[in-house]
C-alpha cells in the first residue's frame, strides 16, 4: 500500500485544495527521470513485499498441515455428551487437523472406566510417539468426568510432557480456554502439627468450587486427621480457576504444603484426598502427584444423593505409575 502511494506521489497525481481558497497543496514531483527510476523502486519493493507474504502465506500452511491435535475428550457422567470441544480454539491451532481419542467411562463402572482410561491415555501418547514427529503434535485435554478420574488422568499423562486443557463451562455449554488475569489471590491452610507424628492415614482437603461435606467426612472417615487448603478470602465457588497461571502458581503452593504434611508424618502409608475444583485444575494436582517420595494416594469420589455417612461412595488408590486400584 505504501509503494502504491508513493507511486502516485512520484507520478504527480497527488493534489489536494484547501477549502475557501485558491490554493492548491501539489504533492508531487515533475515527471523527470528521477521520478521514474523513484516509481520503479517502489513497484519493485510493492512485488517484493507480494512474494515474500506469499512465501509466509505457504511455508505457514505447511507447518500447520503437518501438525495434528491429539484431542483427549473425556466423559464419565451419563448425561454428558460429546460437546465439541474443538470449537473456538486458540489462533495457533487455525488450520490443524485433529486426532479424537476418546475415553468414554458413561455408564460405567469405576473399574471398567479405569481400564479405559489407561488404555485411551496409551493410545494418545503413542498417537505422538510413533507419528511424524513429538513437536508435530498438539495434545489437549477437556473432561467432564469424575475426580478420581480426571486425577489419573493427569497422573497417567504425567508432568513432563506438555499439553493444553479445556475446561467446560456448565451454565453456557460451552469449552473454554483458562486465559483470564491471575488475581493474585493466596491460599489459606490448617495449620500442621510442629511434631512429627506417628499417623499412618491422614486426609486433605482440596476445597475451591463447593463445599465439603463434612458431616459426611467426619463419620466416614472418624480416625484421620484431615487438612485443609481454599482461598484466603474463604470463599468457594464455580470457575475461580479459569487462569492458568494462577492454576500452576496454585498447584505449587499445594504441593509444598504436600510435601510438609508426608515430612509431619513419616510413617504415612496412605493419603486421602478431597477435591472440590474444575477439571483443568483437577488434571493438574494429578500430574503434580507423579513424583516418587509421595505415598499412595486415595482420591475420593462424592456423591450428594447418598445417605449421610456414605456419601464419598469409593476412592481410587494410585501407588505408583500403573498401581491402580477401586476401594
């Protein structure tokens, strides 16, 4: 566009009046041999310009065919449905081709839905291991599944590798990106013992979107000690965590509030833990759970409509990279 315009200029056909007055503001040059070689320059420069946006045009075409987005889609609840996870996608996924894998727990038991899930996590990551390249591939996560679940599902996808997580927002029916500001805002905790202590089972609390129950809590599980860790305002409720910086900034607090709690307790053999959060943040404390010093971990699975003392209805027992079981 510039090039045009300086074309025009060198040419003289640039005039322009001032209202009211005689006056005429020429712009121009006279059409000399100076002016011409001017105009050449600039008609080459408009060409060279062409190419080299259409050279970018292709080599970005390019790069972007040769990618693939392993999608993970993820659903346990029987009246979730398959919800396109895929639609308004960040500007760098224009143009990818994607790969489904789906791990479809709807209308199942935990232990069957467990099976699932390492076999569809194996079948993603050898999607990205025997393709055309690791950094050819684009891996994404989006579930609407149980806890547990989504907890092993992080756990299984582990904390090397990287990959992009969808959260779906329930009231608009929609998947979205975790792209708003961190707030800023810190974690408050139960205070933990100065002493180490001679426990062998001890609980904590993961309290972000709902409220535990802890009626329910203190009958099931009488004998444990249990910890806590929400937001320093108090304050619980949906989509609190639709920031991903804030989510790792978060997830490192929990961890090292982790690891000074298995510290309080040396002889801890199994942790329970409670989580009340959205998915993408759920994936998260499982991928940060893969580290060898942690003891076996129970992640609980709550169900509101059940008797009071039954509610949290079974647990998932991770003890190690495929040590898996349903209690």
């Amino acid at each position: 566009m510039l090039a045009l315009v300086g074309s025009f200029w060198a040419w003289g056909v640039v005039s322009i009046p001032v209202p009211g007055t005689d006056i005429v503001v020429d712009g121009s040059i006279s059409s000399s041999e100076p002016a011409f070689w001017i105009q050449i320059l600039l008609a080459l420069g408009a060409f060279a310009c062409f190419i080299i946006a259409i050279f970018l045009f292709v080599a970005h075409h390019r790069s972007q065919s040769s990618k693939r987005i392993v999608c993970i889609e993820h659903l346990s609840y029987e009246t979730s449905q398959i919800r396109g996870i895929l639609k308004d996608l960040p500007a760098q996924y224009s143009g990818v081709r994607e790969e489904m894998v789906l791990i479809d727990g709807r209308n199942k038991s935990p232990k069957r839905h467990l099976r699932i899930l390492e076999a569809k996590m194996s079948e993603a990551k050898d999607k990205i291991t025997h393709g055309s390249g690791p950094n050819n591939y684009l891996p994404m996560y989006g579930g609407i599944a149980a806890v547990p679940m989504v907890v092993l599902a992080g756990f299984e996808w582990g904390n090397q590798n990287k990959i992009h997580i969808r959260d779906y927002d329930r009231s608009s029916g929609v998947w979205h990106d975790n792209e708003e500001p961190d707030n800023g805002i810190l974690l408050q905790s139960t205070q933990l013992p100065e002493t180490p202590q001679s426990g062998t089972e001890a609980g904590l609390c993961l309290e972000f979107s709902i409220p535990m129950d802890r009626p329910d809590m203190s009958l099931k599980f009488p004998n444990i000690p249990i910890f806590s860790i929400n937001f320093s305002n108090g304050k619980v409720g949906l989509d609190q965590l639709c920031s991903e910086h804030k989510q790792r900034r978060l997830i490192k607090a929990v961890v090292d509030y982790m690891n000074t709690l298995i510290k309080r307790f040396p002889h801890l053999e199994k942790l329970h833990l409670f989580i009340t959060a959205q998915s993408s943040f759920v994936f998260r404390v499982g991928q940060a759970l893969r580290q060898s010093h942690i003891p076996g971990v129970c992640i609980h699975h709550y169900e509101r409509s059940q008797p009071l003392g039954s509610r949290h209805t079974w647990c998932l027992q991770i003890r190690g990279p495929g040590k898996y079981e349903i209690h």
